[in-house]
C-alpha cells in the first residue's frame, strides 16, 4: 500500500507543478503581447515626436524668412492705363 500511495502522491505532485507551469506560461504569453503592443505605441510616439521636432524647427529657425532678391513686392508686367 506504501508504493500506492506514493505514486498517487508523485502525480498529484506532477499535476500541481503542471498547473503552475501552466498558470506562469499564460502570465508570459500576456506579458510578452502586452510589451508588443507597448512597444508599437512607442514607435508611434517616437515618430510623432520626431515630427512635432522638425516642425518646431521650421518654425523657429531664422532661415529663409527674409525675402530673396528674385521676390519682388510692387506691380510686375505692363501696367495698363
């Protein structure tokens, strides 16, 4: 009866170190898809930021914002009377 009893010990040993193998297998699984998706909304915020930066740059650096010699600001063509 020993040997019975240990056997029935040894699997009911196995079938809880099964199930928490399992429990942490599904805990990974939802960890390593959480980071996928973290990971995707930071590219996203990355690129959006590299946007807002080239666009503060447009907006205050001081190139470009005099006017060039070929832009003329009075009457152009012939001027009909």
């Amino acid at each position: 009866m020993g040997r019975v009893d240990s056997a029935v010990a040894g699997v009911q040993e196995r079938d809880k170190w099964r199930g928490r193998l399992e429990a942490l297998e599904r805990s990974l699984d939802e960890l390593l898809e959480r980071r996928r998706r973290l990971e995707l909304r930071l590219r996203r915020v990355r690129k959006e930021l590299s946007k807002l930066q080239l666009a503060a740059r447009e907006f205050t650096e001081p190139r470009n914002r005099f006017p060039t010699p070929e832009v003329g600001y009075g009457p152009t063509g012939p001027v009909l009377r």
